[in-house]
C-alpha cells in the first residue's frame, strides 16, 4: 500500500487497516515460530505499511491540533 493510497482513507478505515494489519503480523509471528511461513518478506511488507499507517495518523492529529 502506498502513501497516496493511505492518504485517501478516512480516519475510520485508517483504523480498521492498522487493525487488521496488527493482526496479520501477529499471525505472521506465529507462522515463523513454528517454522510454517511461506512467505517471509511479507513480515517486512506489513511493517512498513504499519508504520506508514501510523505516520499519517499522527500527521493528522498534529495538523487538526494546530488548527
């Protein structure tokens, strides 16, 4: 996922992506412990994209606090 494609969410879906990308990491955790991940850049892919999800949520509350 992008940064643009992010920047046209709501804050709402912002929200339910980063839930639901939490919970494929943590899947992901699990696959790697026990040795049945098939793909393991997708572990990096889906911490990038956590963080550019958190990155434009907080820009957003800075931009609506400075406001």
């Amino acid at each position: 996922m992008k940064a643009q494609e992010i920047r046209a969410l709501s804050n709402d879906q912002l929200k339910d992506k980063l839930f639901g990308l939490r919970k494929e990491q943590m899947n992901l955790r699990f696959q790697q412990a026990t040795g049945q991940m098939e793909t393991p850049t997708r572990v990096r892919e889906v911490r990038k994209v956590v963080a550019r999800l958190k990155t434009e949520m907080t820009a957003r509350d800075r931009a609506a606090a400075g406001e």
